[in-house]
C-alpha cells in the first residue's frame, strides 16, 4: 500500500516537481573537489574539500611533476535502506579526481599531508628551479 501516491491528479511526479526547484538542481561532479591554494614564505598550502571521504580512500600520488589527487567511494560503503526501495538518491558514489603541477624538483617525502573534518591539507615546499641557460644554435645557410 502506497501511503503517498507518486503521481498527482494533474500527472505530475510529487517527487520531480518538489527537486526542480533550484535549491536541488544537480551540482556539478567536478565541484567536489573544491580547492584553496595559498602561498606562504616557503610553502604552497592545498586544501582540497572532501566531505564524506573516509582517510582510506583518498589516494596523492606523485608522478612527473604533477600531484595527483583522487577519492573514491563504493556504493557498497554507503547505508542500505534494507526496508525499502529508493525513490531518489543524490549522495554522490564513484570517484573524483584533480591534478596539481607541482614541479619536478618536489619530492615524495617534502609533501605533508594530513586530513580532518572533510579537508584534505597538503603542504608542499617551494622549491627553486634552476635557471637553464638557453644554448643559441645556428642553422647553416648554404
């Protein structure tokens, strides 16, 4: 037995119209991975927003200059409503990723990186790149 019919008199979704309103419109996947980036005296602070994520499944990789970030999370991880079915479900699910150049002078173990409440913190050296000095090569001209 249904205690709230799904469709209306007029055969209007209740459920649709209710989440049309702006206040609900979809965000964006990329936004979940919202960054500050600021500059101290030597370092680069990065604070990346990442609500919901256990520590386990964020993953800062470093690979050719570039700091790679992502998050990953399992449906499987999420609460089950055991009792019933889902009429709409906007948590979000999967994984995100975002890639910061970093330099090729920054090392694994210069990187700190910490997380609480929903904030991944990396703190990342500056680091001075020498200055290559551009060798002038001349074309012959026959």
């Amino acid at each position: 037995m249904l205690l709230l019919p799904k469709r209306s008199r007029f055969g209007l979704d209740l459920f649709d119209d209710v989440f049309k309103d702006p206040f609900f419109t979809d965000v964006d996947r990329n936004l979940s991975m919202l960054t500050d980036i600021k500059e101290e005296n030597d370092n680069y602070i990065i604070d990346i927003n990442l609500p919901g994520y256990a520590k386990e499944d964020i993953k800062a990789e470093l690979r050719n200059g570039y700091l790679n970030v992502s998050a990953t999370k399992d449906e499987k991880k999420d609460e089950k409503d055991e009792k019933g079915n889902y009429i709409r479900r906007e948590r979000f699910t999967g994984s995100c990723r975002r890639s910061y150049y970093v330099g090729p002078d920054v090392k694994e173990e210069d990187i700190k990186a910490s997380y609480k409440d929903g904030i991944l913190n990396l703190t990342i050296p500056k680091k001075e790149t020498a200055a290559i000095a551009e060798e002038k090569k001349y074309i012959a001209i026959e």
